[in-house]
C-alpha cells in the first residue's frame, strides 16, 4: 500500500497480483479455510488500490490485469469470483 501511497498504483497492483496468484497457488496443497481469508484481503487490498488511482493509462491497466485474474483456472477452483 505505501507504493500506491506514493503513486506507483501499477506496481502497487501488479505485487498484489503476485501474492494473489501464489496464494492460489497454495490452494491445490491446504485447504480453503487457510488461505481463503488471505485470499480475499489481497483481494481487498487490490480494490483498495484500484480505487486511489487517477491516471487513465493505470485504470486500464488494472481492468485488463482484473480480466486476466478472472479468467484463471485456480481462482475458479477455488470459487474466486
């Protein structure tokens, strides 16, 4: 969060995605109860983000990240919607 602070909202975004992506990744090995809850705030904290920022270039740039997000097998195993 300090990164989009500073105004760097793709970079903020795109290590967001990042964790996001390992902890779903995590998934296929525990179960849901154990990473759900930090799924869903890195999830949080990607909207959070989302909505500092001001420059068209980083709106679209999260939309496209968000359509890739939402089309992945893993997030769709583990009924991220």
């Amino acid at each position: 969060m300090q990164r989009a602070g500073q105004g760097h909202i793709r970079l903020a975004f795109s290590e967001l995605e990042l964790l996001y992506r390992k902890l779903l990744d995590l998934f296929e090995f525990q179960g849901e109860c154990e990473i759900s809850d930090e799924a869903e705030y890195c999830l949080d904290l990607m909207s959070e983000v989302a909505s500092k920022n001001m420059l068209q270039i980083d709106k679209e740039y999260i939309f496209k990240r968000c359509l890739v997000l939402s089309d992945l097998e893993d997030g769709k195993d583990y009924c991220a919607d």
